[in-house]
C-alpha cells in the first residue's frame, strides 16, 4: 500500500541517525550491511512484479528511486511521488547496491551523510530532486535544480528558482550524495565553493548592477547601513585599506551586507563611500543571507566576518556597540595573518 512521503520522514530520519559510527563496508553488501548506511545506497532500484496500487499500477521492471532502507523491507518513491515498500525477493535491491559500491573509488565511499554535514568542501552549488516534489506552493520538478545552502541534521536546506525562501528536503530525496562523490574525487584544494553559485548572478555592485561572482577563495561580508554613525567613521577606513592591500586580489570578494529594508538602500551609501564591492539585490537577499549564516551573524555594526571559500568563519569582529569601531578596524589589521599578503 502506498504512504505519503510526509508520513515516513521522521522514521527515515531516526534510522539514519541512529548510527553515527561508520563501520567498513564488506566486499559483497548483504541487506544488513545497508541499514543505517544511505552512502551504501543505490540512487534507484527495480521492482520485480507487476503492482496494482490505490489509483495507479506498475509494470514488472519499472526503475524507482529509493528512500529509505529498513530491516525487512524498502521504501520506494513511485513516479507519481508516494511511498510504497517492498521486500528483498520483491525488487533488486541487493544487486544494484553492489553494483553501485563496486564502481566507486575508496575516497567517494567513504563520503558518508555526517561527513558531508561536516565537511564544506562537499558541499555542491546545486542539488535536484529526482522524483521532485511540492513546497509551499511551489514545484520542483524531477531533475529541476535548485540552489544548495546548507546540509545540517538530516535535511538538504536549498532555495527555489522561483523564490529565495529557504526549503528543505530528507537526504534521501535529493541527489546530494552523487554529488558529493564527484566533489570528493577532486583534491579538496581545488573543489570549487558553493558560494560562488549562491553568489553568481545575486550580486550588484553600487550602481545596482549585476556584478558576477569572482572564483574567491575567500569572502569578507561587511555588515553595514547607511544611517549608522559608526559606519560612516568605519567605511572610509575601510575603503583606504582596500585601496591599499586588497584591490589586486582576484581571490578576495568584499560583499558589503545591509542591515536595512531594502537592501538596495545602501547603493547611494556605497558611492558616496567609492566602494568597488558587491552588495546583494533584494529579490536573492534570503537566499544570499543564508549562506552567510552558515559562518554566522553579527548584532552590532560596523561588522566583519571572514570565510574560506566554503563558507567556514576564520574572522570575525562581533563586539558590544561601545567597541564596535575598535574591533573593526583591529580585524583589518588581522586580514593579512588569515588571507595572507
């Protein structure tokens, strides 16, 4: 019988955390060896019979996406999006399983769900659904990619096409793991940021133009308005230094990061100051931000935080407002020891 995917969720969650050791795999995956283990997977598997469900039938051979593997059964996604389970002797899961592993190197097996979590290098700039599925209003289509924000507990967070509010998905339904398996034959020094993607297109520079993302290995996000008093004693130094010791480098991107409503209200701010950086355009602020929020968020500006090129915080100059200037400016002085000359 079918079940909605809503329904299975939290199962699939606890299952999928409730081992955090990774064991070896064996040469030859038995059922066993896939509990717990979405790394282990197959992406899709085959159905053995002919099914007659509620409101729909399946031919014998039909290739499903897999969602979760249990005990003494799997749950499948059908091509009309419901869940529906089958055992071992019921489809070729086994068999496509070992196929699956035995084509991959030793670095993509050992990319596991907590490895992703926690490695940002793996991190692709894209995602897709491949059976898609609807969020609020909004579709996503089989196949249709969406920008990658994050992965964090079980869930893929990503934004729509149509739309920066932030969604999200079960690992399982997405195809992050592929992903991450092409990311992790790459030596990590050269894996390309996810925050280039986010970045590239949702940027304008202060004539409110579209500014395309430079291939930075590092991001300094410059919190700011144009009504705060110490800002404006703050940006004038901080253009200076850049002028001075950051304009040649193609490896830094400055993304100035408005604290107003829109966004777009620092623009005059930003040419009145001769800034030559990025700030984000209204219409991609949410999804822009979240990226941000993954080095974290600041209370009191002026502010800056400094990431490597997949988002991970190496400054920060968070401080009570009284020493927000101070603070600043001690962290200009700190970029050469975290960015190099």
């Amino acid at each position: 019988m079918g079940k909605n995917i809503f329904a299975v969720t939290m199962t699939a969650l606890l299952l999928i955390g409730a081992s955090n050791a990774q064991a070896v795999a064996p040469q030859t995956l038995q059922w066993r060896d896939l509990l717990n283990h979405p790394e282990r997977w197959p992406a899709t598997t085959t159905v053995k019979n002919d099914l007659q469900f509620s409101q729909s039938t399946m031919d014998k051979g039909t290739e499903v996406q897999v969602y979760n593997v249990l005990p003494r059964e799997v749950e499948l996604i059908a091509p009309e999006g419901f869940i529906f389970t089958q055992t071992a002797d019921q489809c070729t899961l086994v068999e496509d399983a070992n196929a699956f592993w035995s084509a991959l190197t030793e670095d993509q097996k050992e990319v596991t769900w907590q490895k992703i979590v926690s490695d940002r290098s793996l991190w692709p700039g894209k995602i897709t659904l491949p059976s898609g599925a609807r969020f609020q209003g909004l579709t996503l289509e089989p196949g249709e990619e969406a920008l990658f924000m994050k992965a964090e507990g079980n869930s893929v967070f990503f934004t729509h096409p149509k739309s920066d509010m932030l969604l999200s998905a079960n690992q399982n339904e997405t195809d992050v793991f592929e992903r991450a398996r092409a990311l992790a034959a790459i030596p990590k020094e050269e894996r390309p940021s996810f925050l280039q993607t986010v970045f590239d297109g949702n940027l304008i520079d202060a004539q409110g133009q579209i500014k395309p993302a430079k291939k930075a290995d590092y991001y300094i996000i410059y919190y700011a308005a144009s009504t705060c008093p110490r800002c404006k004693i703050f940006s004038p130094k901080f253009v200076e230094y850049y002028n001075q010791n950051l304009a040649d480098r193609d490896d830094v991107e400055i993304i100035v990061w408005s604290t107003e409503q829109p966004k777009t209200s620092i623009l005059p701010y930003m040419r009145e100051h001769h800034m030559p950086w990025a700030t984000v355009d209204d219409k991609k602020a949410l999804a822009t931000g979240n990226a941000f929020r993954n080095a974290g968020v600041v209370t009191q500006i002026p502010a800056i935080i400094v990431t490597d090129k997949y988002g991970n915080e190496i400054l920060a100059s968070r401080t009570a407002p009284a020493q927000t200037i101070a603070k600043a400016e001690q962290a200009l002085m700190q970029l050469p020891s975290v960015i190099g000359q």
